[in-house]
C-alpha cells in the first residue's frame, strides 16, 4: 500500500493503486518512480522507508528521506552536506555486492532523497540483543567478511568513519533450506552475507590545510582517538571494526571495556567465555591507541587471521560442493594448533576427536561410517594432519601412522572378505606405536595386552605415531578408511 512521504500527512496509508495521498494530495510516486510503502525508521536527520522501484518493475528499495528535526543554519548545512556526502560515495564506490547500491538521488518539493537497495536482514547490534554475545566463530566470520570492504573503500580514498554493529547487516537468505538446530549455531556462508551500510558519515581523504580529514563524525563508543580529534585515518575504520568485535565479543558497551585509570582495554576479563589467544592478540592489535602500533591494512588484518603456522591454505573452503560453512571448525582447528604449540597432547588429542564427532554428527566414533568419512571435506583432513605433523617433528600424525600403516603391510583398502588380515595388521601396527603393551615386563614372547585409553603415553618421548589415538581408538575399524580418505585428499590437493 502506497505511503505518503508529507511529514504533516495524519493518515499517510492509502490503498493500492492510488497515486494521490486520498488525505492530503500529494504524488505518491517520487519522479514518478519510487514509491514508499512502509516506514522502517527514523532519527534525528531523516526517516527512511521500504519502497518499490516501478521503473525496474516494482522491485524493493528504500527511500531515506531527509528531514533534520533542527533549523540551526549551521547544523543544517552540516546536516546537508553528511547527507550529500552518503550519496557521492556511495557513487564513488561504484557496485559492491556488500555494500548499499546507489539508485537515485535528487530534490524533490524541497525534500532531499537518496534511493538505494534495500538490504533485508537484521545488523548486529539486534542480532547480539536477540541472540546473545558472539561466539569466536561468528567473530571470526565477521572478520574474514567486512575486511575486504573496508579494503575495497580504502582503496577508492574512503574512510567510512561509522563501523559499528548498528552498521553492519546479515542479509536474509531467499530460498535458504531449512537447518539442524546444530547447524544454525554455525555461519552458513560460502557466500559473504554481511552488508556495511550507512554511509552517511564517510569521507574521501582530501585534508585541508591543517591536515585534518573533517571534524568528529562516528559514534563515540567505537570511535578512534585520532579521530575523535579529527585527523581519521583508513586504520581508524581498523579501530572501530576491532572495538565492534569486543562489543559483540562481551554484550558490554565498550565505554566499560576501557579502564580509565590504568588507561588499557579489560575486555579480556569481561569474557564469558575464553577465546583463542590467536584472535585475542588480533583484537588487541585493532584496538592499538597509537595508529603506529595498529594493522596498517585490512589486508594486513586478513593476512594474520591465517597465519597461524601458515595454514590457511588448509583451511581455507575450496568447494561450494560442501553444504556446511566449517567457520566454527576453524575456530577449533585453530585451538588445536596452539594446544599442539604448548605440548598438550592429550587435550589435543580429544580435541580432535571432537572435532570429526561433530562433523559428521555422531555421539561416538564407533558409530561413524565410511560415508561420514567421505562426507567431511578434505580441508578438514588435511588441516588436523598438517598441524599434528607441524608441531611433532612429524613424530605424530595420520600421515605418520599411513607410513607406519603401508611399512607392515597394511593396505588402505580392506573389505568384509579380508577383515582378518585387517585385524592381524592392527594388532602389529598397534604394536608397533606402543597402543599394547607385553602383559609382563621383561618377556619379549609376552602376549600383549592393550592399554587404557588414560594410560597412554602423552608426550613427545612416546613412540613414532603413537598420537592421535583417541579416534582409532574407539572405532578400529576405521583406520584403513581414515588413512585412504587421507591419500585421496593429498591427490586432489596435488592436482589443483
């Protein structure tokens, strides 16, 4: 139903097809084009609606209308010119699928309009209020999703100068099946569905004579302190995602994440729940005071999110052919690299056994089939491989194992009607990387016994493939099938 754009109008609802508001007159269709159909909200400058664009066949847009609820010259012609300044760079920035398109913007009856595309979703700042605090994954996500942005603006001379949660949308997903109350925890975004929005406040990096980039624009919780005084930066953007981080992070304002008496961030200690030191030491780094101690770059930011023993080309997703974004198994593979780091070899171990279970969404490894294996992409293989083997020396690891595996005969493909050669082949292998033990010491013909799960050596000085365990542990039955899935994905990587 056509909605009347008169600010004075008492009854702007008219009914479909009307072209004149029935109360007060006036066109509803701005150029003949646009028409507003619902007031989505409104502030201090404006007011801005859901729309319909009858020149692209009735395709959705809003319509920010501008309307100052002040009439100070000064403050208006301020207000003019943040508002002027929304629609010359949102041309600037030309087309960005994460970014607001500029459809139109002109004068109309004395009214100031800028139409552009509608983004459906909801921005982050409810998002926190209806969901809670952001795990480490959805951190993670939103890093890897609104940096290229930020570089693609900064590249173009813009500084966006208002990055906040209020400001950044998770677009709705059309046609989207419906997912497990498991899988919902998890981005599903193969795609980047984030949109930077409210470009109100930007500015390109002309200075005037004094050096300055304009005077304070942003909001204060999330505003940099070079900018606060004037002189924003590319890195004050850098500044304002990184205090939008702690702020999802913790569900605290970030006016109480900063102790002004020993003047450093406490986010760390307002955490509900530990996160990576990975992450962390990133998050400190954005929130550097000093522009000369900040990322110089988004890039520069992406770069470190996937530095970690240099294995973001393992971790990195390579296939739309897997439904399932692995944002949260990143996260973990992460954890498992710095648990590997420290020596933890036993919480590493359960880590990772963790870390198939839930992929293949199963309680218990004994359960987990042939097609399970197939079914959880090779980037994750590959990635827990690459971090076990990184940080034993290659003592440890399924790579290690498949060597020690083929060097007793084993072969990577066993079936029903050579399950006992299978199973003779096991025992030697297990053997062989000390899972049994003689049932009595000092008898080398002593039969052997296994050993408790508890029992088994966790430390470097334990034999060559002794770990990972926990996982061919409870499901001996899947080894060949672990090590073959293994050799397959090593092939495919060495053929791209």
């Amino acid at each position: 139903m056509p909605y009347c754009l008169n600010p004075s109008c008492q009854k702007p609802n008219n009914p479909e097809g009307c072209r004149f508001c029935m109360n007060c007159g006036k066109n509803l269709q701005l150029k003949g084009l646009y028409e507003a159909i619902a007031l989505i909200g409104q502030g201090g400058m404006g007011r801005t609606f859901r729309a319909v664009d009858r020149g692209r066949l009735g395709q959705p847009c809003a319509i920010k209308q501008f309307l100052p609820q002040f009439r100070e010259a000064q403050l208006m012609e301020k207000a003019i010119a943040l508002f002027e300044s929304e629609a010359a760079q949102l041309k600037a920035l030309g087309s960005h699928p994460q970014i607001p398109e500029l459809i139109a913007y002109f004068e109309e009856e004395g009214c100031l309009y800028l139409v552009q595309e509608l983004i459906e979703g909801e921005n982050l700042y409810n998002e926190l209020q209806s969901q809670g605090i952001f795990s480490e994954a959805k951190i993670y996500q939103l890093l890897e999703e609104i940096l290229p942005v930020l570089q693609f603006i900064h590249d173009r001379q813009v500084i966006h100068r208002d990055i906040k949660p209020d400001n950044i949308v998770r677009k709705k997903e059309k046609g989207k099946r419906k997912r497990t109350k498991s899988q919902s925890q998890i981005p599903n975004s193969p795609q980047n569905n984030l949109v930077l929005v409210d470009f109100g406040a930007a500015k390109a990096f002309t200075t005037d004579t004094a050096g300055r980039t304009g005077t304070l624009i942003g909001s204060a919780e999330y505003v940099a302190p070079e900018q606060a005084r004037g002189k924003a930066v590319p890195q004050s953007d850098l500044y304002s995602l990184g205090v939008t981080c702690i702020h999802l992070l913790t569900g605290i304002s970030p006016f109480d994440l900063y102790d002004d008496v020993s003047d450093r961030w406490i986010w760390r200690e307002k955490l509900q729940a530990p996160i990576s030191s990975h992450l962390a030491n990133i998050l400190d780094r954005l929130l550097a005071r000093a522009i000369a101690n900040r990322y110089r770059s988004a890039n520069e930011v992406l770069q470190d999110l996937s530095s970690l023993v240099n294995l973001s080309s393992a971790i990195a997703p390579r296939s739309s052919d897997y439904p399932q974004h692995y944002t949260q198994t990143y996260v973990q593979i992460r954890q498992l690299q710095e648990l590997l780091s420290l020596g933890q070899w036993q919480e590493s171990d359960r880590l990772t056994n963790k870390i198939i279970l839930e992929l293949a969404d199963k309680p218990k490894i004994a359960e987990i089939t042939a097609d399970d294996i197939d079914n959880i992409a090779c980037d994750v293989w590959m990635a827990i491989d690459q971090a076990w083997m990184e940080f034993s020396n290659n003592h440890f690891g399924w790579s290690t194992q498949k060597q020690i595996w083929q060097s007793i005969g084993g072969k990577l493909i066993y079936n029903e009607d050579t399950y006992w050669e299978f199973a003779n082949i096991y025992e030697k292998f297990s053997d062989r990387i000390g899972w049994r033990r003689p049932r009595w010491l000092n008898l080398g013909l002593s039969p052997k016994v296994w050993r408790k799960y508890e029992n088994l050596i966790f430390a470097i000085a334990s034999p060559r493939g002794h770990l990972p365990s926990l996982f061919f542990w409870e499901g001996f039955n899947l080894v060949d099938i672990v090590l073959y899935r293994l050799e397959i994905c090593r092939q495919s990587r060495e053929k791209l």
